[in-house]
C-alpha cells in the first residue's frame, strides 16, 4: 500500500520511536510519505491508508484539524476515522466514558464564561491540592497544580486566562504521578500491545519528554488491566473501533487506578518499549482493517 503517516510541518528532533514503524511497514513492502496535515497541495486519495502519527500543532486549531479529518477520511482510509478525531479532540469524552463506568479522575467541568471561585470549588469537596487543564490540549499545555489553601490567587489567574478560550477541567492533584508516574497501556486492533509507565524529572508532574521525564516498559497488575479493558469495551459500546489507542492512568490516595486520558489522535505509541514485535502488530491491525 501506498501509507501516508501525517505529521505537522514541525516535529522535535528528538521524535525517533516510529522509526522503528517506518521499517515494520517497509519490510511488508508499503511504500511511505509523511506529509502535514495542514499542506493544502497534498491529494488525500492517492493514499491506500492515511495513518495519523505526530500533528502535535492541532490543538491550537482543533476544529479545522476535525473538518480535514472529515475530508480525508471522505476519500481514502483514515485511522483513527474522523468520528473518533471529533469525538477524542475534547475531553468531554472523559464524561462519557465515566457514564459506562470507568473509573475516571474525578472532575469539575468549567464552562465558557463561568465565574467561579475556582478555590472555594475545591475547598467544598475537601481537596488539598488540585490540577487545572484545559479541555483541549496536549503536553501538558494550560495545566496548572496548586495548593487549595495558599494558591488560590494563583488558579483564579489562570482560570482568567484560559476560561476564555477553552473548557477547563479541575481535579485532585493526584501525587502519586511524582512517585510512580503516569501509566499506559497501547492497544493495536483492540488488542493489548504492551504498557509504559513514564516518570517526571524530580518535583514535577509532567510526563511528557519535552519536559525530561523518563520511560519505561512497565507491567500492569489485576486492576490496571481492568480498567484498561473497561475504557475499550466503553468505547465499543459508544460505537467507535480505533485502530489504536493509548488508555492512559494515574493512582488516586487509594492506589486505586483512575483513567486519566484516552489518548486516540496522536500519541506517542512507545514501540521501543514493546519488545521486537510492537510495530509489527499495528502494521498487521492497518493491514487487516484495510482487507
């Protein structure tokens, strides 16, 4: 098959681990391009498979990245199709997932144009310290941590700037993500690939590697992988069959697994912590969703 594998006009040097995709692909004998989503002179139904990989300029333009979505997946094969796109984009999705019954971190919605008291709105359901996040947004963008009693002054700043353009969740600080990290499970086809946990640099809680967190493969225990399977049977019942995910955890005070984000656009896959055979698997789910 003729694959193209979108990205943006712009990604880090240090993004090598779909290397190891590239060559899964090639050695099966599909040829391969990399254009950006937004490149108006690329013609979408030349390709047998559109596969979305590394766009991580979407968010500040999310709506016009669904439209093109909708275009492309219009005339060739898109993954993930453009229902998933639309639906994934917003983190509203965490409220339906919740409503089939995954455990999620738990969350107060911010509309546009709310006023609130964002420190009085955690004092009431007694949390000490509390996490800000925009509703769309990646890498940690727009998030803020903050202490309840003292950093009032602090969220309420914050809120002010973002509550104007985006939706905002508020949750619990969940401080276990400085100790053990944040933890993935990647799944090909519906099917469990191989998990990750990945841990901030001293002091921080953000896991990404542009703020030079670590990663590693990581073995998920009984309720982990419950909870992973909880997400997918939800999103098959909310009828929608990604040909990847990344199903992504936190633990509460408890220990107890909370889903955090389900990561069905652009996310990091980790093939280098899947062992020999982790791409060869997505490439095997492409092939078999495109006959």
């Amino acid at each position: 098959m003729n694959i193209a594998l979108v990205t943006a006009r712009s990604v880090p040097d240090w993004e090598v681990d779909d290397g190891l995709l590239h060559n899964a692909l090639l050695r099966r004998g599909h040829s391969l391009q990399m254009p950006g989503w937004d490149d108006d002179r690329v013609d979408w139904q030349r390709f047998d498979a559109v596969l979305i990989r590394t766009p991580w300029d979407y968010t500040a333009r999310w709506q016009a990245f669904v439209r093109w979505a909708e275009r492309v997946g219009a005339v060739t094969r898109l993954f993930n199709a453009s229902s998933v796109l639309s639906w994934n984009a917003h983190k509203s999705y965490l409220r339906d997932l919740e409503a089939h019954g995954v455990p999620v971190v738990p969350t107060i919605w911010l509309e546009r144009g709310d006023d609130v008291d964002v420190r009085a709105l955690c004092a009431d359901v007694g949390w000490a310290r509390a996490f800000i996040k925009p509703a769309v947004g990646l890498s940690a963008e727009g998030t803020l941590r903050f202490d309840v009693a003292t950093g009032g002054a602090a969220a309420s700043a914050h809120v002010g700037t973002w509550l104007p353009r985006s939706e905002l969740l508020v949750q619990p600080y969940l401080s276990s993500v400085e100790v053990v990290g944040e933890r993935s499970m990647i799944v090909f086809g519906g099917a469990r690939s191989h998990a990750v946990v990945k841990v901030p640099v001293a002091g921080d809680y953000r896991v990404q590697d542009d703020f030079g967190a670590s990663d590693h493969a990581y073995e998920p225990n009984a309720d982990e992988l419950r909870l992973v399977d909880a997400a997918m049977s939800a999103l098959a019942a909310l009828g929608h069959d990604p040909l990847y995910a990344r199903v992504d955890w936190l633990l509460d005070d408890a220990g107890r697994p909370c889903l955090n984000e389900l990561e069905l656009i652009e996310p990091s896959l980790f093939f280098r912590h899947g062992g020999r055979h982790a791409a060869q698997r997505l490439v095997a789910a492409l092939e078999g969703a495109c006959g």
